[in-house]
C-alpha cells in the first residue's frame, strides 16, 4: 500500500489538514462514486496515525504504524465495510471455521450489507486505550450500505463518541443515510476533477480512448479505468449502435450477442442512454455518450417526454431482479423489446 492520493485530491487534502488539530470526531466524506474517496479516508487514517508524517501531512511509509497499517493490523485501526468487499467474501464465507479447520464451503452469498455486528464489534476496541495514546481511526463505507439495525448502533455511538476516536464515513448518496447520523458528522465534499485532469491521468494509466470511457462513466476517472480494464467496448458499442439506430432484426441478433453480459451493466448502459436522450432533448446536453450526439438529437425529436420517464423509470425498476435473472437472454430482449416501444413507427413486424 502507498500513501499518495490522486492528483485531483490535492486541495481537498490541504483543507482537511489545516483542520488536523481540531478534528471531529466524525467526518462523512461525500461525492460521486468512482472518484476515490475511499482511498483518501483511508490514506488519511494512515497519516493520523503515522509517527512521523511528511510537511504536507501524508504518511511516511516507513514507521512501525505505517507498516502496520500497510498490513492492515494496526492496533488503532478498524475498517467497516460489507463482507462482500473482503478478499474472501466475508468472514466464515471461505470454508474455513472460527478454530482455522476446514469446514463445507457455505451457499450463502457474502452480504451487501454493514450489519449490526459490525458495530457493536468496534465496542471492545473503542474502550481499551489507544496503542500509544494517540488517535484511533475507523473508517467506514460506504455508509448507506447500513442496514437499520446497524445505522441505529452506530447513531449512538456517534452521539456518545470514545476520547480520541475519529470515525471516517464515505458515501456515494448522502440522501440513504439516517438525517441524524447527518447531523452528527462534519460533512466535507470531494468533488469530481477536471475532464482534462482526469482524461491525463487515465492516459498515465494506459488507457486508450481515456475521453471516450471517461464521459461514458459521467467524469469518474476510477470507473472509467476499472471499466476499460474489464474489457467491454465490443459489447458497449454493441448495445449503443442498436439503441442509435434500433431495429426488431438487429434486436434480437443484440440480445442474444449479449446475454454474458451481467444485466446490471447492461441496465446501467441503457439507462445513460435514456439520460442522454431526456438531457439533449430538454436542454441540448449529452453526458454520457457525446459520440452519439446525432442519433441523440434525431430520437429525442421523434420521442415523447413523458414517454422517455416512463422507460426511464422501469429502466430502474428492472434492477431489483437485475441480480439475478431467471433467463439473460429473455432479460435482455424484454429490456431491449421495451426500449423500441419508444420510437413511433418502429415494431417487431419490421
């Protein structure tokens, strides 16, 4: 583990360390996903922690706590977050029992889920002293993934904190979490970099057409890395060219090209589609797919308003069984089936 932060974090870090002597106890770090800021709370837990910490306030990297923490086993350090974030899924979802022998493997999926457990664990470590008395640092995200039961231990622990506890919370959607667990941290925004800022670092990254999947993923530099790295652009551009130009024959053909594709991608591509076509029609912006601009402008003209926020809106009724479809091919030509609905003239007898 490193202790750099990304290059457009850089004001954002000055702010929070001017502020390092008198911290809160808690700060919700708050901003579009795919920006990084859970590598900068968990960059900031390391130089809180860190023995001796550099002029600008990162950590050294080379102290008994950073080593510490580079292994994830400082003493003064918790990190919250769903099982189905850990390397193996969760604890007891590896086949491997509480004594270290091996167990049958478990069916059950590793949750999305922070769970109440998770809270009332950080009890016994909140009231020991800290290590060398100094701070204690849990970072926590994203906070929304709190079911009720846990975002409720957690409230009280915020409204009773332990001396020299600093709770990082990161979250993507401020509006999922209780307003009084709002109302009890010190809310500090990350925003999204520059396009040019963020387009050179994705080229530093190697990716080709950096522009191309940075506006695809709204100016989200690390989703636009992580889906470059996944290796979709046949499969995008696929579904895309049917959308621009859509077709009962081409349909079809589509469908069946991308039943491989996990139908939540597949929901989300259609649903920055959707977006754009509601965009350029009621103010003449495009976001996510500016290649299409044409097609954009040609279909908006031929569709509807309110029938645009219809599709829209089953659109992001269809992720509740996105998960798991019964059929992906039969998921893929209903979404498909129901986006042709959408332009006049067009049917399956085409």
């Amino acid at each position: 583990m490193n202790n750099l932060i990304y290059p457009w974090q850089q004001t954002a870090w000055q702010q929070l360390q001017q502020q390092r002597d008198r911290m809160p106890h808690a700060i919700l770090l708050h901003g579009a996903q795919g920006i990084g800021k859970t590598v900068f709370a968990e960059r900031l837990a390391q130089a809180i922690l860190c023995d001796t910490p550099d002029a600008d306030g990162h950590a050294c990297g080379q102290c008994a706590s950073c080593g510490w923490f580079a292994r994830y086993g400082h003493p003064d350090y918790r990190r919250v977050r769903p099982e189905i974030l850990e390397p193996d899924g969760g604890a007891g979802e590896d086949g491997e029992s509480d004594d270290g022998k091996k167990t049958a493997k478990t069916t059950k999926a590793p949750s999305k889920e922070i769970k109440i457990g998770q809270i009332r664990a950080l009890a016994d470590f909140m009231n020991i002293s800290t290590h060398r008395h100094g701070k204690r640092v849990i970072v926590l995200y994203p906070a929304e993934a709190l079911n009720e039961m846990a975002a409720n231990a957690l409230l009280k622990t915020l409204e009773e904190p332990a001396p020299d506890t600093l709770f990082l919370l990161v979250t993507n959607s401020m509006d999922r979490l209780l307003p009084t667990i709002l109302s009890r941290c010190r809310k500090f925004a990350l925003n999204m970099p520059s396009t040019a800022q963020a387009v050179a670092w994705l080229q530093e990254q190697g990716v080709n057409d950096a522009a191309v999947w940075l506006a695809q993923e709204g100016g989200a530099p690390l989703a636009a890395s992580f889906q470059a790295q996944a290796g979709n652009r046949e499969e995008i551009d696929a579904l895309l060219a049917l959308l621009a130009k859509p077709g009962a024959e081409a349909l079809l053909k589509t469908a069946d090209r991308l039943q491989k594709v996990p139908a939540t991608h597949l929901v989300t591509w259609l649903q920055r589609w959707l977006f754009d076509l509601v965009a350029v029609k009621l103010a003449g912006k495009i976001r996510y797919y500016p290649a299409y601009r044409t097609a954009l402008a040609a279909l908006a003209e031929r569709i509807e308003t309110h029938t645009l926020l219809r599709l829209l809106k089953a659109t992001s009724q269809r992720r509740a069984i996105a998960e798991h479809p019964l059929s992906a091919k039969l998921f893929v030509e209903d979404m498909l089936l129901d986006y042709l609905t959408l332009i006049p003239g067009k049917n399956l007898h085409e």
